[in-house]
C-alpha cells in the first residue's frame, strides 16, 4: 500500500482470507461427518474438497499479481503522458522557430 492504511485490495484480500477460514472449518466437519457414515464418501468429499482449496488459495495471489500489473501500467501510462506533453512542447518550440526563420528570410 501507499502510506496511511489498507488499501481496498488489502480488505479484499482479508476478507477472503477469513471466508476461506470458514470454509475450511465447515468442509473439515462435513467431512468428518460424511466419513463417519461412509468412509468412501469421506475419502471422496476430503479429494474434491482439497482440490477446489488448492484452487481457491490461488487467487489472492492472481489478484495480487493482476493489482500490481494494474499499478506498474499506470505508472507507465504516467511517464508516457510526460514525454507526449514534452514532445507537444518541443514541436510547438520548433514549429515557432520555423515561423520565425521562414518571416526573417521573406
């Protein structure tokens, strides 16, 4: 972040934290409970469950990953807006001298 507090994408990346800290919990006790009744269900809930985790622990990390791209854009965009305005001036300079060399030779 960029001095005082949090940014929006740092709230975000938090909230997704604790909701997936809540899933967590709620699938380990489905799961426990699931296993209890039919060991084969259990095993097959816990696979489908670690599969969509491992997915799910993945995007704050892209979002992360797409905000910086973000961030780096715009700082380019902002250099390259300077040196568009630099080259108005400069062309306005020359464009002037020319006037002024092309008035001097008439």
């Amino acid at each position: 972040y960029a001095g005082g507090g949090p940014t929006q994408m740092h709230n975000l990346l938090a909230l997704i934290k604790k909701e997936q800290n809540i899933y967590n919990i709620v699938f380990s006790e489905l799961i426990r409970q699931t296993t209890v009744e039919c060991a084969e269900r259990g095993e097959l809930l816990h696979l489908v469950w670690n599969k969509y985790h491992t997915l799910l622990n993945k995007v704050p990390e892209q979002i992360m990953s797409l905000h910086e791209e973000v961030i780096a854009q715009r700082a380019l965009d902002l250099r390259l807006t300077d040196e568009l305005m630099r080259f108005k001036g400069t062309i306005g300079s020359l464009t002037s001298e020319l006037t002024d060399v092309k008035e001097h030779d008439i």
